[in-house]
C-alpha cells in the first residue's frame, strides 16, 4: 500500500511540475468524470451555443449549434497547462462533423461528380489526429470545428442579412465562448484559423480582417468565383433540374445525395448578393437566362468579384501582413480553382506578403489527398505557435 501512495505522489508531482505555466486554470467541473480520467490520448467532446448572430436569418436556420472540441492528451494530465487553439472551418460536406465521418463524402463525391474520392483514414478521424500529435510532429492544441449549415450547404462564413452574421459567429461569438469554456491562451499569438474548400475563403478572409483575433492561417483548396465559372454552374443548373425532375435547389443533407450547382448557386448568392424583398430564395443570381442562354448581368457579378479572394487580398493588404503564417495550396486537377489560386499566389508574391503556396497531384483533384494535406497544415500552424512557458 505504501509502495502504491508513493508511486501515486511522484505521478502527481511529475505532471504538476511538467505541466505548470502562468494562466490560471478555469473551473473544470463541468467536463464529465470519465472524460477527465483519460490519460494517453486525445479526445473529442461536444458542445452546444446558442449563436446570437444566427438570430433571425431568413433560412430557418437552427441558431443552436454543435461545436465538435478536440482536445489534446495533456489537456487531462496536465490540469494546470493552457494551449493554443487551431480552428477548423468546413465547406462541403457541410456540416460541423465534416471530418469525422465517411458517408458524406461518398454522396460529395457523387454529386459533384469529382473525379476522386477522398483519402478518409481508415483507423477514423480521431486515431488519425492523435497519430499527428503522437508521431508526425504536430504539437498538442485544442481545435475547434463549428458547424456553419445553411439550408443549401456551407456558409461562406461573411455576414449576410438572409443566412445570419457567420462571420461574427466565428470571430466574436465563437472564440469568447471556447476562451471561456476551455484552458485555452487567449492571445491571438496562440490562435490559429484553417478550413476548406467554403471554409477556406472563409479562413483566409477571417484571418485578414482580424488579425487581433487570428494570427495564423492555413487553406486549403480556397474556392473562387470567376465568370467562367458562374457561366458553367448556370448551364450545369439545368441539367440538374432535368435530372431531379424539379428546379432549383433542394435542401441540403450531409447524408443524401444533392443539387451541388443548384446549391451552390443559391448559396454563394445568399451569401454575396443577398435580397430579402426576392423570395423564395432571397438573392439574385450573377446570371440571366436570354433564349436559353446564360448571360452574366454586370453590375451583379461586379458585386461578387469585390468580395472574392483576388479582391479581399488587395482590401486587406495590412491585416495579411500582420499575420505571421499565410498557408494555402491547391491540387493541379482542381478545375477552376488551380489558375486562380496560382494568381493569388502571385498577387502576393508582388505585394511583398509572406506566404506559402503548395500544390499538389496525384490526383490533385478538389478533395483528394485532403487528409493528407490537412495533416500537414495543423503540424505547420501548430509548430508556428511560440513558446508560452
């Protein structure tokens, strides 16, 4: 018995001695038993906010939100230590669970007819990050995956008066509440923003304009919207409606197949061009429809060309400059998206702002080799983090 007291007390004194820094740790009582009991892996726990900035969006949208929280091995061991935070913004599949789970992807995949599958891991998502921290260099932080669903799929994270305030969610709402909640650094040295795809402009744009928030940022796949092709997701639009016996578009589940175009549509333009007085869908579309063909209306796709990246990048010179990680690449297969992404690249290149540009192949396709590259991009932020000892 005295054999096991002693061996408890130099347990207890090893990790108060290797976990000990100058933030004082917040109540912890709320987190479950078994979940403080865990030593030797990471976890995910789950919480719900109320988001303010949802209130009375023209949606429908639930104002309710699951917030998935990795937290780090040590979070449990160490009780006195305070990490860094990585956030996660999701695109398609659109949903707070995008990383967790498989089946989304499949109907991802198959409704957007891509020509490759995502690299899900086959040891699951949680097995996966840990292995990160583990064995590949990334450093332990807590990260953060909000759900950002609107009604037709991911939110651009911007503030619109038809989908809600995301971007006011994320940077306002969001961080006090995981500041207050968890054992984080609240300085924006020790915080960091990633995403794909919709939540890849939404990181970088986030990142920019808030650099007192974010100080890092890593995207991935950052999509863009020039006029070819919003010419070629109208003449798709149809196609699609023929397909499903029924226009525009369907409400989106993770776990169904969906109307990608028509979707994506509506959503880029409830986003961009919001109209609360042009029901059903409260926006206007960048094209009109003259003997069957489409035609870009101007002063509309002006509108949306001001609040693209190649634009944003431009606005915001001086936040981008501020931040001290710029990471986002592309797959060489990427459609649309390489030759923008390549210019954007350049574009920073010529205003002198630190950056790194990658991309990739094999098949460099929108979500191939996603995990592999979402990997890379969380070792990269989270060694970027300084010491806070």
């Amino acid at each position: 018995m005295k054999t096991k007291i002693l061996i408890l007390v130099l347990f207890s004194i090893f990790f108060l001695t290797a976990c000990q820094d100058e933030f004082e740790a917040p109540d912890t009582a709320a987190f479950l038993p078994e979940k403080a009991a865990i030593a030797g892996e990471g976890t995910i726990v789950t919480e719900m906010m109320h988001v303010k900035a949802l209130e009375g969006n023209l949606l429908g949208d639930p104002v309710d939100r699951m917030i998935r929280v990795y937290l780090p091995k040590s979070y449990y061991t160490c009780p006195e230590k305070h990490f860094p935070v990585i956030y996660f913004l999701h695109g398609t599949p659109a949903w707070g669970g995008m990383l967790m789970e498989p089946e989304p992807y499949e109907f991802f995949y198959l409704s957007a007819q891509l020509p490759a599958r995502v690299d899900f891991p086959e040891e699951g998502f949680l097995p996966w990050l840990n292995n990160l921290v583990d064995n590949e260099g990334m450093k332990e932080a807590i990260i953060v995956m909000p759900d950002a669903q609107t009604k037709y799929g991911p939110s651009l994270y911007v503030n619109s008066s038809v989908e809600g305030n995301y971007e006011d969610y994320i940077v306002n709402e969001l961080v006090s509440f995981i500041d207050q909640k968890y054992r984080t650094i609240p300085h924006f040295n020790w915080r960091a923003i990633s995403g794909h795809c919709a939540g890849a402009i939404g990181s970088l744009n986030i990142a920019m304009k808030h650099p007192k928030v974010f100080r890092y940022v890593g995207a991935l796949s950052p999509s863009h919207f020039p006029e070819p092709l919003i010419l070629f997701m109208a003449n798709v639009m149809a196609v699609e409606d023929e397909m499903w016996g029924v226009e525009g578009p369907l409400p989106y589940d993770p776990f169904a197949p969906f109307k990608f175009i028509n979707n994506g549509a509506v959503m880029l333009a409830q986003a961009w061009l919001p109209n609360p007085d042009n029901p059903p869908y409260y926006c206007d579309l960048p094209v009109e429809f003259i003997d069957g063909e489409p035609v870009i209306i101007p002063e509309l796709m002006e509108k949306v060309n001001e609040q693209g990246l190649l634009a944003m990048v431009q606005k915001h010179r001086i936040g981008l400059k501020q931040l001290k990680e710029v990471y986002f690449d592309c797959g060489v297969n990427d459609n649309f998206y390489i030759e923008a992404n390549t210019m954007m690249h350049e574009q920073l290149d010529a205003m002198n702002v630190k950056h790194q540009f990658e991309t990739y192949d094999n098949p460099g396709t929108h979500i191939s080799n996603l995990y592999d590259r979402l990997g890379k991009a969380w070792i990269l932020l989270s060694n970027d983090f300084p010491d806070h000892e």
